[in-house]
C-alpha cells in the first residue's frame, strides 16, 4: 500500500505544493482588512474573466446562490417550467423549487451522463422558459445543439459548471469556447473540493450580456446598483476576500490541474481496459474532459461488495449519484414515473467513482488498479 493515505481527494497534498503563496496571500487580506468586496474580489474576477474568455465575471457566496441568483435575474415567475437531467446534485433542482419554478426532470445520455438532447426536446411545454444543463463529472453538455433548441423556443440556458470549469467545447465551425460562457448565463462553485476550489464557500456566475452582468452584480448584494438604495429583491451572496486570494494562487495553475486529472484517468483507462464488467469513461468528441470525478460503470456484479473490498485495502470509492432527482421525497410528483428514465435509473444502480484528484501519482494509481483487478480476478 502507497506511503500515503488514499483520498477521494487530496487537498492538503495540493496546498503543501502552494503554501507559501497561499499563506502570503490569506495574510495580506488580513493585514489589510479588506474582508468583504476588497481588491482581491475584484482582481480575481478579472482573472478569471480573462481566463475564460467572458465579459462578466459576477463572484457569489457558493454555486447553489449562483443558480438561484441568475433564474431571479432572468426574471423567471412562479409556475414556469426549467428543464434540467435527472442524474446530478441536487442543488440543481433545489434552487428551481425555492423560486416556486417547476422543475421538468429529463433522461441523460448513457455515454457521457449529461442531458439527453431528444429527451430534452420532448420536454418542452408552453410553460417552459429555461434549460439547465449540468456538465457532469468534468465534461461539457451538448451545447451546440441545446442552444439550437433554446433559440428555436426562445429559452434561456443557464450552464451549471460546478464540475467542469475548465473544460472546452468545441462546435461544429470550429469554434471553441470555456464551458460556462455559452448560454445566457453560467454558474460554478468554488466548493474546495473542485477543479478551482477554495478554502471554504464560493461561486460565481458568467455572462457576456451587460445588462444581465448589472442586474446580476446587483441581487448578489442586496439588490443595490447604488449603496442603500435597493431597485431588486437581492439576496446576501458575496464571495470574501479570502477566498479570492486562495482562488487567485489557485486560478493560473488550474489548467495543470485538469492536466493531472487527466493523466491519472489515462491510467485508469488503460489498467481496466480488459475488464469486461467494468466500462470507462466516454469522452465526448466536442468537449474535453477535466475529470472532476471518475465514474465507471460496472455490470455483473455486487457494487457495494466492490466497495467493501476497496475499503478493506484502504481504497475509497463513491456513488455519484445512488438516487435520481424524481425519486428523492423532496421533488417526487406523479408525472415523473421510472420508466421515463431508463438510462438514470440504470446508472444510479451502476455507477462507482474512484479517488481523482491533482496529487495522484503512480504508487497510488497501481495500487488502486490492482486491487480493483484483484476484485474481479478473485
């Protein structure tokens, strides 16, 4: 067994290789004072905008604030329908329900987990208005074609990017573009366990429309575009200062990280190649993967007696996700019946996730593989 303890994910390994940085910057937000809003935020958003290429870079409290504060900004009413995949966290569905929306769950693809294009324009009804799509695991939906739909049926598309900032999407022209600054409106989380992740609660939202952008930056704080004068219904959501200089030393090396993920998922692919019960990860051909999670999927045999395995040699492993979103007691309705989501309702009976995090290396890898293979050879 590797030297080190195996994790799901190895945060206290990513910031030994960053500490001084971080330590620096951490402490010169406090000698400053400058907790909230202070000139971190601001160089962050800058930062990060450049690096994806967006105009507007609007920081929040946490990913779930994110896609509450843009279906208020969006203008969405009580009553009108948001479409999004069935397979995913729940905050997806959560924030749909605080706004009294409702929530129109649709099956996902079986190759790549994430919305299913037909499925999705089965969905829409007159009381539709917007799309979610979750780019899961680290690997962008179909968006070339989900936008054709939203146009088409003048929706709005709000990208949950939580798990796959970072990645590209590359249309059918050639075209390539960061995932989360496609649609009318993307949203991340900067929860310390993602690709950017911080030490704490974070998120922010993307757009490239000006007038979104201000209304945006406006409900974050209280509704304010002028300090103590209050045009919208806001919310509290600012990201602290803190957290954006951790995201600051962690942003130039995120490109690195999603490198190390995929490296590692390589090495995953290649041990279990001739592992008939067990299929890899499909990366789509338009997006590039960042590998947030590694997930296969397993046929002809007793997942949790893998999983107890695992745990035995030291090795943990995660199901990602074992109940779909129709079946959870708080968002069931009659209409969302199983056999609506066939490919859901397969992948949270075969689903498993593998320690993925930037600090792997080969020890841990040939030691995780081989216990795996040990399991299906027994």
């Amino acid at each position: 067994m590797p030297e080190n303890n195996i994790q799901m994910v190895d945060l206290k390994g990513q910031y030994i290789k960053i500490k001084e940085q971080v330590d620096a910057a951490i402490m010169n937000v406090i000698d400053t004072t400058s907790f909230i809003k202070g000139p971190e935020v601001k160089a962050f958003q800058e930062e990060l905008q450049d690096y994806l290429g967006v105009r507007h870079v609007i920081p929040c409290g946490n990913g779930t604030d994110a896609l509450q504060i843009a279906l208020m900004a969006l203008g969405l009413k009580p009553g009108d329908e948001v479409i999004t995949a069935d397979f995913t966290f729940a905050a997806t569905v959560e924030v749909i329900g605080l706004m009294n929306l409702v929530p129109v769950f649709v099956d996902v693809d079986r190759d790549t987990f994430n919305i299913n294009v037909e499925e999705l324009k089965k969905a829409i009804t007159p009381k539709t208005k917007a799309i979610i799509p979750v780019h899961l695991f680290g690997q962008c939906a179909n968006m070339e074609v989900i936008m054709e739909i939203a146009n088409k049926n003048n929706l709005f598309v709000i990208e949950d990017t939580a798990q796959a900032i970072g990645s590209d999407y590359t249309f059918s022209n050639g075209k390539t573009q960061k995932t989360g600054t496609i649609g009318n409106v993307g949203t991340t989380s900067f929860f310390p366990s993602k690709n950017l992740g911080c030490f704490g609660d974070g998120g922010a939202l993307f757009t490239d429309d000006d007038e979104l952008a201000k209304r945006l930056g406006a409900i974050v704080n209280h509704g304010m575009y002028k300090r103590y004068y209050h045009d919208e219904i806001g919310v509290n959501s600012r990201l602290d200062s803190i957290q954006a200089a951790v995201l600051r030393v962690k942003l130039p090396h995120l490109d690195e990280y999603c490198a190390a993920r995929k490296s590692a998922a390589e090495y995953y692919n290649n041990a279990f190649a001739d592992i008939e019960q067990l299929e890899t990860p499909i990366t789509d051909e338009k997006s590039t993967h960042v590998f947030h999670q590694y997930t296969l999927k397993i046929k002809d045999v007793d997942r949790a007696e893998l999983i107890e395995f695992l745990k035995g040699k030291g090795i943990p492993a995660m199901i990602y996700y074992p109940v779909p979103l129709h079946q959870q007691k708080a968002y069931v309705r009659p209409e969302f019946k199983d056999e609506n989501y066939p490919i859901t309702m397969e992948l949270c009976k075969s689903v498993i996730s593998l320690p993925m995090h930037t600090e792997m290396d080969n020890n841990q890898l040939k030691y995780i593989t081989e216990s795996v293979k040990e399991f299906f050879n027994k």
